[in-house]
C-alpha cells in the first residue's frame, strides 16, 4: 500500500527532454522513475541557476540529502527504506527527435493563421466580424480542410454566395495550408515549461541549454 505522500507525489508531473535538451512532453511522475530505473533517462536537476545531471543511483542518495535539508523544495514518494524527490525534469538519453506537432483544427486556429483578415477582400477585422468560407462551396464537394477553409467578412462572405472566387469575383489572397504552430499552441506549451520548473525560462524553440559539466558525486 502506498501512503498518502506517495500518491501525490506520483500524481506529479515530469518535463521529458530528448536526448539534445529540447523539450519534447510532460509525463506522470510513474512513467518518468520507470525510465530512469531502466537506464533510459537521467534526472536533469537545476541547482542555484546551474544544471547538473543524475543518473537514478545518484538522484536517489542527492535525494536522502535534500530531504533532510530542502523538504519543501520537492514533492515525496516513500518505499520500504527511503524516501526519493520527484525530480522537475528528465533527459532521453537514447531518444533524438521531436513529436509531431498536429494542430487542432477549430475557428480560433484558422483565425490566428490567417491573422484576422478577410481573405477575399484583405481587410483586418474584429473576429466577432469575420466568418468562416468554404473556397469551394460543400455544395460542390468542398471540404472542411485546411486548405478550403479562409476567414471572411460578412461582405465578401454574402458576395461569394454558394459559389467558387472566380465564379463570384473575389480570390482568395493566399493558397491556406495548415499552420505548424500557431501562437496559442506556443503560449500554452510555454506556460506549462513555467509551471513545472517553478520559474520564468527563457525557452528559444523549446530548447533547454546543455549543462556546462556534469556532477559527480
């Protein structure tokens, strides 16, 4: 049975590092101690503004000191004969790429793609005054894809009607593809880096800088 310290520790969450520093998903703390008793991950542990790493051995005797001396500064989980911190943040140590990124398809992210402006007539707009326009109408087969779906005043909206821009005059201003990562997606991922890790970092493409050495203990 686990006390009730270990479950909210392990409740906890981890921030995963690829093997070059580069953030890439948050995980439960359960998931994180499975890969680092495995060897595939060491514990990345910032301490008074320098970063220092751990492999599980070493995390769980730098662990039995700040208990006894920085309890506050980590959440817990016990076991039969210690106590061991949930560490903020853990390094792949074999794993080198980036999940791909998809990015939801709703109104809010078409709006930020296409910056809110019309994109027949190219006139800026408050949202509460733009629409969304089928390029080819869904009576002709279009889709409701990136690639068919631009914003639109209620002007151009209404001139379009239920036909094709060259049917009805008015063309579109750019071929509309599916954003990479529009700045909503970027401002949430940024927000939980700074929950995590307790502090404001200045993150340059979700890329965390290298430790200058490593910490033997």
């Amino acid at each position: 049975m686990f006390s009730a310290e270990c479950q909210s520790g392990l409740d906890c969450n981890v921030l995963v590092l690829n093997k070059h520093y580069m953030a890439i998903r948050i995980i439960g703390a359960r998931r994180a101690f499975s890969l680092l008793c495995r060897r595939l991950a060491e514990v990345v542990a910032c301490e008074q503004g320098n970063y220092a790493n751990y492999d599980f051995k070493s995390w769980c005797e730098v662990s039995e000191f700040k208990r006894n001396f920085e309890p506050a500064g980590y959440d817990w989980v016990s076991t039969v004969n210690f106590y061991i911190a949930v560490p903020k943040i853990i390094r792949l140590l074999f794993y080198d790429r980036l999940p791909r990124t998809e990015v939801k398809f709703n109104r809010r992210n078409i709006f930020a793609r296409d910056r809110s402006r019309c994109q027949y007539c190219g006139k800026k707009q408050p949202t509460s005054e733009l629409s969304l326009d089928h390029v080819i109408p869904r009576s002709a087969g279009g889709k409701s894809i990136w690639s068919n779906i631009v914003c639109a005043c209620t002007g151009c909206n209404v001139k379009k009607g239920g036909r094709t821009p060259q049917q009805a005059d008015p063309e579109t201003r750019q071929t509309e593809t599916q954003p990479r990562y529009p700045r909503p997606l970027r401002q949430r991922a940024l927000q939980q880096l700074e929950t995590i890790l307790g502090q404001r970092l200045l993150v340059r493409r979700a890329e965390v800088k290298p430790p200058a050495g490593r910490t033997v203990d």
